[in-house]
C-alpha cells in the first residue's frame, strides 16, 4: 500500500458470476438468476461515468458456457437478444460506444447482425467504451489471432523475426482496447476462468463474495476505492 491513492482504474472487467446460486437460493430457475444479472449490468454501465471508469468490459458468455443446459443456454441467448432490443437507443443516446469479443461463428445468426449493428449504431460514441465478451475463452483468442497471424506470415506480409507480444496482441480481439486495470469476479469464486488471460498480466485482481445480481453500484464504488489505495509495480521496483 501506498501513502497517495493512485487514480482510480480507468478499464475496469468484470467475471460476472453468481447468477444461477442467487436464484436457487429462492427456489428460482438458474434463468430468473440471469435476468437479475441483466438489470445489475445496467446499473453498473450507468455508474461508470461518474466513478471514473472509461472502459468496461464484461464476461456475459464463455466459450465453456455451452456446456450448460440447452434450455439455459438458448435462454441466455434470447436474453442477449432482448438485451440488446431493449437497451441500444439509450446506449447510443448515452454516448455508450459498444463492441463485442469472442468468437461469432458459432452465434445465432439473428445475434450476431444483433450485436454488428448495435456496434455500427454506436461506433461514434466515447462517453464509456462497453466491451462485452460473448462466446469468449482467452485461449479461443490467442488461438484465433495466431491463426491470423500464421495468415499474414503465410502470405510474406509479415517477417516471422520481427513477431513480439506487441504483434500478437494487434491481432487479439482486444487490440483497440487498454489492458484493464482491475479485474473483478463476484460470488466468492477466486479464478480467472479463461477470462481476458493476455491482457490481464498486470491487472490487479479483486474478489468480492457478493453474488452478481446484488452487486449494486454502491459495492461497484466501495471496490474502486479500494483500488485507489493499491501500488502497482509492473514488475518494477517503486523508489
Ligand atoms: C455466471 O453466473 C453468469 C453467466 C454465465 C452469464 C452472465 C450473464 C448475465 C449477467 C446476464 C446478462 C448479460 C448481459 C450482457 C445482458 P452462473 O450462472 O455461473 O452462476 P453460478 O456460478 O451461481 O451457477
């Protein structure tokens, strides 16, 4: 810890976990779980401006997510749908500039025109820049931007000798995005679950045992705080 508070966390990204307990909990479908989820995405995208936050990318769906159920899953897929619907005017209207990551190929085809368009609608925004991870494994990312990568050396665009971390992460996802600087999951859970793997190599990491649908923008502020008091080194020695 540090006696100055360093400014407070510019890119923050979010392991948005808990969903499915805080439902059964009430004896509710894992779904009834992920609606809460939705309305607590909201409120946090909301109180962004004010904390100070410029860029914030969260976890809706994983590349490990398919796994689940196919009623959950295609219910998660209608939820992204009608997300969308009903949030983008007030997106764009807020200055909201939104991307999407993760693979789309193995999207439904009514998202993905979905998410180009919202994309397209709000590509002049800079109020807040929403990243939202859908269809994302951070090995998925790597895989497919050294993919991309292998291409343009195959092709004699680009010279194998002069291939370093700053080449590969132009072909990431990510590549117009900062690194984020704090990484938060809720739920108690302490792993990084394929999340962001490259990016997050310096990011600080902070675990709350709040469940996601009741992580307010309150307990947002409280753990932006906290971040405000961390040092951070990047491998180097702070005289
Ligand atoms: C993890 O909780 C949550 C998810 C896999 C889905 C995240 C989705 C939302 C918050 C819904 C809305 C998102 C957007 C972008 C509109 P879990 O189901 O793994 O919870 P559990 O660990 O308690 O089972």
């Amino acid at each position: 810890m540090k006696d100055v508070p360093n400014d407070g966390p510019r890119h923050v990204a979010i392991i948005m976990d808990g969903n499915g307990r805080w439902a059964q909990r009430q004896g509710k479908p894992r779904l009834y779980g992920h609606h809460a989820g939705a309305r607590r995405v909201r409120e946090i995208v909301e109180a962004c401006p004010d904390l100070g936050v410029k860029y914030l990318t969260i976890f809706a769906f994983s590349t490990e997510n398919w796994k689940r159920t196919q009623a959950e899953v295609s219910g998660l897929m209608t939820l992204f749908r009608r997300y969308i619907q009903s949030e983008a005017r007030e997106l764009r209207d807020k200055g909201v500039r939104v991307r999407f990551i993760g693979d789309r190929i193995r999207l439904d085809r009514k998202l993905v025109r979905m998410m180009d368009e919202l994309e397209t609608m709000t590509a002049g925004n800079d109020e807040l820049h929403l990243t939202v991870a859908l269809n994302y494994g951070g090995r998925d990312e790597v895989a497919r931007a050294t993919q991309r990568l292998a291409r343009e050396v195959a092709a004699g665009r680009l010279d194998p000798e002069k291939v370093d971390a700053e080449t590969l992460a132009r072909f990431l996802d990510t590549c117009v995005l900062p690194d984020p600087d704090l990484v938060i999951r809720t739920s108690g859970e302490a792993r990084i679950s394929n999340f962001l793997l490259w990016q997050s190599a310096y990011s600080e990491y902070e675990f709350v045992d709040t469940l996601w649908p009741d992580f307010s923008a309150e307990h947002f502020a409280r753990v932006l705080a906290g971040f405000g008091r961390r040092e951070r080194r990047y491998g180097a020695v702070l005289t």
